[in-house]
C-alpha cells in the first residue's frame, strides 16, 4: 500500500492514496447520480486525478470519455453532446 504509485515532479501517489482518491471520486460520482451505462466527460487538469476517475466511473459501470480540457469550452459540450455523455 505504501509503495510508490505514481510520481510527478509535485507529488508521490501511493497505491493507498490512489485507491482513496479513487473512493472518494466514486462517491462523489454515485451521489451526482452517475450509473452504469452512462458516460461521463472528464476535463480534468491534474492527470493522476483523472486515472482516478476513469477507474471510478469503470467501478459504477459507467464509461469516461476523456476530453482536453485546453479545448475551447464549447468544443468540450460539442464532443460531449455527441458522445451522448450525461454530464461533464
């Protein structure tokens, strides 16, 4: 649990840290009402925070649809809308 995850010039991620990272992202996904069949678009910033929610959204049955969060903001809803994600 304590062995090195992932490691970026601003942060150490144990397995422990990313495994409750990703309890609370679950969480937090299920009380917005995410579930299985779904998809979902993430434009997070933070990459690690992003795996985190992918294997969040994959444990409540739902699908990620990963977009750029540079990307004009209406480029985001557009690719969202299309990929018939339910929420960004």
């Amino acid at each position: 649990p304590d062995a090195i995850l992932f490691e970026t010039g601003a942060e150490t991620v144990t397995y422990s840290d990313f495994s409750a990272r990703l309890g609370t992202l679950r969480a937090a996904f299920a009380d917005l009402g995410v579930a299985a069949d779904q998809v979902v678009g993430l434009a997070n910033t933070n990459q690690i925070d992003t795996f985190a929610a992918i294997f969040a959204l994959w444990a409540l049955g739902a699908s990620p649809l990963v977009l750029d969060f540079r990307s004009p903001l209406s480029e985001i809803h557009e690719r969202a809308t299309r990929a018939g994600a339910s929420s960004v």
